[in-house]
C-alpha cells in the first residue's frame, strides 16, 4: 500500500508555484519540494491544515491511497 501526495496537481490547478505556497505556508522550498516528491515519512496535521487553507482543498485532494499490485509469487490464497 502507498499514499501518494498530489500537492503537485493542486499546485497547478491553483496556478501557484510552490515557491509561493511554501513562502504562505512558512516552511523551506526544500521541504515542500521532499513533500511533493512523496520522500517524506509523514506530515504534521497543521502543515496539512495551512496547505488546505491556502490551496482551498480538502486533505483527500492532496493524498491518493495506492494499492500495491499483487506479487507474482502470490497465489491468491489467504494464509
């Protein structure tokens, strides 16, 4: 399973750069750069509130849930 974060897509959407979020929302472009990226472990909920506020979003518009595929060495069956 993975969550993949979207910001990118919203970004763009709101024809913000993400030197202008990361100014409004006051963290480094290099961190918001690692969010976007996805190379971040987790995401404080008041980051995520300030991005929210900011972009006029909900936090399912910036997270997607990934379902790994299954492994070929997987035959289906439950243990």
């Amino acid at each position: 399973m993975r969550i993949n974060i979207t910001l990118d897509v919203m970004l763009a959407r709101r024809k913000m750069r993400s030197k202008e979020l990361a100014e409004r929302i006051g963290i480094s472009e290099v961190n918001l750069s690692l969010l976007k990226s996805g190379k971040v472990k987790g995401i404080r909920f008041s980051t995520l509130e300030k991005i929210c506020e900011v972009l006029e979003c909900q936090p399912g518009d910036l997270l997607e849930f990934q379902k790994d595929a299954p492994s070929s060495e997987d035959d289906g069956e439950e243990s």
